[in-house]
C-alpha cells in the first residue's frame, strides 16, 4: 500500500536511506520533508519496505530518491511507487 509517510517514520526512512547515500541524515532534514508531504512510502503489512522522496515545482516532478529494502526488491515496489 502506498501513503504519505509520516514523523513516525523517520528511523525507517534513514536505514533505508543509507542503502543508496552512508550520509543520507546528514544531507536530507527528513522532518521538514515529511511536513511537507514529499515522501511516498511503500507498506507491507505496516512496515515502511520502500520510499519515493520528491520536489515539485509547478508541474514539474523531480524524484530526489527511490529505495526499496534489498529483501523486498524485484516485486514492483519501485515501479509502484513512481505510478
């Protein structure tokens, strides 16, 4: 299930983060971004597997990351999440 992820995920959101970028907390502030509603995440039975993080300007849609677990990878989740 895809939903807008929230202050709760936060933790989540850095582990995977730190799959594609070791300094992903160091470079992203995660809470305004959350605030701001520009990360899409990707619920597997209440766990966050996978995140889309995004900017838009007018309409224009550049997607800053996509991360998807390594345990959760080639189900479509990526492709889920772009749609």
């Amino acid at each position: 299930m895809v939903n807008n992820c929230n202050i709760n995920d936060i933790d989540r959101i850095i582990e995977l983060g730190k799959l594609i970028n070791n300094n992903f907390d160091r470079v992203n502030n995660i809470e305004d971004i959350i605030n701001d509603n520009k990360i899409l995440g990707y619920y597997l039975d209440n766990k966050l597997v996978g995140f889309l993080m995004y900017e838009q300007n007018y309409e224009v849609i550049d997607i800053i990351y996509i991360v998807v677990d390594k345990l959760y990878r080639h189900n479509g989740i990526g492709s889920i999440l772009i749609d």
